[in-house]
C-alpha cells in the first residue's frame, strides 16, 4: 500500500521493482487506493508476465485498521480472489469481490465520493442550524434518530462541534482520491458537479494550511463563506 498511481508504478516496474522479481503464477496484491484505469494497465503488463494482479483498496480508516475491521473492495480473477481472501480476512470484515481489474478501485472512488458529500452536506446542515439560532448539538443528536442518520453524521458531525480535527484521514488524500474521480468522469464525458464542488472546499482549507487536518474540516471552508462558526 502505497500513496499514489506513480507509486505503485515505480514499486512495480522501475528500477529493481517488483516485477524484476516475479515468476509466472505470481500474484500481486495491490491495495493503495490509485487510478482504476491505470491498474487496468498494470493488470496487463501484469499478465503478459504470467502474473495474476488484485486490487483491493480500503476503507474504515485507522480506526478499521488497527481493529481489523477494513472493508475491501477488490478487483481480479475471482478465482484468485478467492485464494488471498483469507489474508483479506486478517484485516477487514466486509470482503466484496467487484468485478475484474480496476473495479476495486472505482469502488473505492465511489466510496470517497459518496463520503465527501455527505461530509459536505452534514457540515451544511450543522451550519444551517447553528445560524438559525438552534443548537447544533441537540441538532445532531435529533437527526441521528432519523433518516439522516449516518457514520458521518455521527463521527464527523461531533468533529465539527467539538472542533476535533486531527487526522483521521487527511484531507490531503481525500484531495487525491477526489481528482482520480474527476479526473475518469472527464475520460468518460461524466459531470460530477457535487464532487467538483466538495473538492473545491477542500481545496480552500488547504490553501490555508489544513491539508493534514481530518477531512471533516471541510467545515471550515464552509463557515469561511458564512461568517459564522458552528461552534459559535
């Protein structure tokens, strides 16, 4: 696991890389969270060696990792899924197999998709209620008994509050995962406007010094933009 696509590019195929290494019947476990069209093509180079390859990003955070409690979203043969799978699970709990090379990884995408928006609108609605008068505490706690409920409601909403940015995962890397979205929506003629916008706010607590704060500071952008802070 390694942080980027040029990473694994290198770990794999530049000089003394793995790939020198590797013998016909191989297997290559990648589980960095990187461009799903680019591990297609390292799937390939892969396979012209004789080498099996699975993607298997995760998600859960250093809460899921030090508690084995990842979940894995993996892309491969699944006959060769079904060979590491018990690897997987000495780290994770929820091991879904998606499809062939590369779908690990847009599952991952879509998952920091899915996350950064409802970051964003959590922080929206927190804000909302803090301007209007309400506490926002007390906010929280109502909605959490409702259909917004939410993981991010209940960790990252807390984080607002309580002002508790520390990593976490880094905005930094939720910066990272948000341009591999954007950046395949733009080669399959796909717009993402809500994506480009949670991207944009993250991208405004980064110019002010929060790259490695918790990526539920996206707040702070927002509160920027209103004058106002949700922890009054």
């Amino acid at each position: 696991m390694v942080p980027d696509t040029p990473d694994v590019e290198m770990v794999l195929f530049g000089k003394d890389g793995v790939a020198e290494g590797l013998k016909p019947g191989s297997i290559v476990v990648d589980m960095s969270s990187i461009s799903p069209i680019a591990t297609k093509e390292f799937a390939k180079r892969l396979a012209a060696m004789g080498v099996k390859m699975l993607d298997a990003p995760v998600s859960g955070g250093q809460v899921g990792a030090e508690n084995a409690t990842l979940s894995i979203m993996v892309g491969g043969d699944p006959e060769v899924f079904d060979q590491i799978k018990p690897y997987f699970e000495l780290m994770g709990k929820n091991i879904v197999h998606i499809g062939g090379n590369g779908d690990g990884q847009t599952c991952k995408v879509a998952n920091q998709i899915v996350v950064a928006l409802t970051i964003e609108a959590v922080a929206e609605a927190l804000l909302f209620a803090a301007k209007a008068g309400a506490d926002p505490s007390k906010v929280r706690a109502a909605l959490l008994g409702g259909f917004a409920q939410s993981r991010i409601l209940e960790l990252h909403g807390e984080r607002m509050i309580k002002r508790t940015f520390n990593p976490g995962f880094r905005i930094r890397l939720h910066q990272k995962d948000l341009n591999l979205a954007l950046e395949a929506a733009r080669k399959m003629g796909l717009s993402l406007p809500n994506t480009s916008i949670a991207q944009e706010l993250f991208n405004a607590v980064a110019a002010e010094g929060g790259a490695d704060l918790d990526h539920s500071a996206m707040v702070l952008a927002l509160e920027k933009l209103a004058n106002h802070s949700i922890s009054g």
